[in-house]
C-alpha cells in the first residue's frame, strides 16, 4: 500500500467550511442548539474547523504580531448560570477559507491547530473505531486515493498499526485530538457532577445567545484555573503535553503491545 504523501495543493486550508456530513449536521441540529451543556454558537452552515481555546489563543495572538486579519469567533460555549459567564470551549474562523493562508502557504504553520496537523484525517478513528466508520475518518484530499480501500477494515490492530506507519505524525495528531475531546467531555460531566458549574440547558436558543453575548468570557482552560480545578503550571503542562502528542503515543504503545 502506498505511503501517504501530501502534495502542498491547500485543499484543506482553502475549504475550511463544508466539511461535515448530512448525518453529523443532523446530529448536531439536535444536540448543540440547547440541549447539552456545550451549546453552539454558530449555526450549523456556517460551522468551519474547530480550534481549542488554547490553539485560538496562541493562533490570535500570532496574527495580532503578523498583522493577519484571522476572523477567529468563538464557536462552543457552555454557559454557567452559577458564575454568569460564557466558559468557551472551542473557536472557529469564520471565513470559507482560512485566513492564515497567503498563496498556498500557511502564515502560521507552527502555531496551526490540531485541525491541520491531522489532515487528511478529519475525524479521529478511535471515537469511531468500533463501527469502522473508515470512509468517514478521511475528508476531501486528492492524495487518498490510492490508500482508503486498502486499509484493514475488521482488525483494529492491523488497522492502527497501518494508520502509524502510513500517517505518522498526522495519525498521532487525530488521535491526540480525539483524547483531548473525550477528555474536554469528560471534564464538564464531573464539573457538572460536582455542582462545579449549572450549565443553562433547555433555554430558549436565541435567548441563551443573547445571555451568552452580554455576558463575561472566560476559555474553558482558564476557568479551570479559576475555580482551582487545576493550577495554571499543570495547565501549561497539560497543553504541553497535548501539543506533543503524549497521551496519543502512549495509547499506541499500549492498543499495540
Ligand atoms: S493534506 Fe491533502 S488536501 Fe491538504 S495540502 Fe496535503 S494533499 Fe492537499
Ligand atoms: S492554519 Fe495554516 S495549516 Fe491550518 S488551515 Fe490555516 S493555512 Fe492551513
């Protein structure tokens, strides 16, 4: 089977929106208007790549040095009726194309997202892994065709040791940001749990948007340092760690020992 290559064409850069299926527009129309903790604060037509908090910060802060006009918007919020803020989870560009792109390259290569590091992936194989969605893992780069039909479909060790010798860094990266999310998940069901925060849910949408425009904005890793779930040096550590893939290469070494 033959290695994957990219070939610089920007595909990927230059359609930042459109990306999802019927199936998952479905989905979230149904859960990210209201009715979870995690509300959406775009609507689903104009939902593009998704930045964490983290990643928005350090892509913002770089286009204000650069001087690039980046449209990065918050995107997921939760709103927390006990604090009265907006906890914002993730960003997004608002724009059909990123903005970091100047010609085919990219303004901000080291400071780009998971989201770009992991292409071709578009979603992770292990939140999926179980249905071997594989069709789905994969979004719109011409440089798949000769790799989608030979990959192991029934084995899930087959399979992850293809994506790690076929992807490299890119597989790592998807299944970094498929840890990061189960871990993000995870951490608001114990903070709701806890009575740490009292997410508004079942509110009105247009409503809640208006509550969540006027008022206070806090990222969601910053208010973990805010109500001491964790202080700001194991914050640091723990971005640290996700941006270097730790927890994605210790999976590996564990699903294929
Ligand atoms: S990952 Fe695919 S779509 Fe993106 S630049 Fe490379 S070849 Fe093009
Ligand atoms: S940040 Fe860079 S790599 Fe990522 S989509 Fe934009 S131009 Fe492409």
């Amino acid at each position: 089977m033959d290695e994957f290559k990219c070939s610089n064409c920007a595909t990927c850069c230059k359609n930042i929106r459109g990306f999802l299926t019927e199936k998952q527009k479905k989905e979230l129309r149904k859960y990210s208007f209201g009715a979870l903790p995690m509300v959406s604060l775009i609507p689903v037509e104009r939902i593009a790549f998704p930045l964490w908090d983290f990643e928005a910060k350090k892509l913002i802060k770089d286009a204000t040095e650069k001087g690039i006009e980046h449209k990065i918007r918050p995107s997921r919020a939760i709103f927390d009726l006990d604090s009265n803020q907006a906890i914002i989870v993730s960003y997004s560009i608002d724009s059909d194309f990123c903005t970091f792109m100047k010609g085919n390259q990219c303004q901000s290569y080291e400071k780009r997202g998971f989201v770009c590091k992991m292409f071709p992936f578009q979603h992770g194989p292990f939140l999926k892994l179980e249905e071997f969605a594989i069709n789905e893992m994969f979004a719109g780069c011409p440089s798949m065709a000769n790799i989608l039909d030979n990959l192991e479909k029934f084995d899930k060790k087959k399979l992850t040791m293809q994506l790690k010798e076929k992807f490299g860094d890119s597989f790592l990266s998807v299944l970094q940001s498929d840890l990061i999310t189960q871990w993000i998940n995870n951490m608001i069901l114990t903070l709701v749990k806890e009575k740490k925060i009292r997410p508004a849910m079942n509110y009105p949408y247009d409503l809640l948007l208006k509550r969540i425009d006027n008022s206070k904005k806090i990222d969601f890793m910053d208010f973990l340092v805010e109500i001491k779930e964790m202080t700001k040096e194991d914050k640091d550590n723990l971005i640290h760690c996700f941006e270097t893939n730790h927890h994605a290469k210790e999976k590996v070494k564990d699903d294929l020992s």
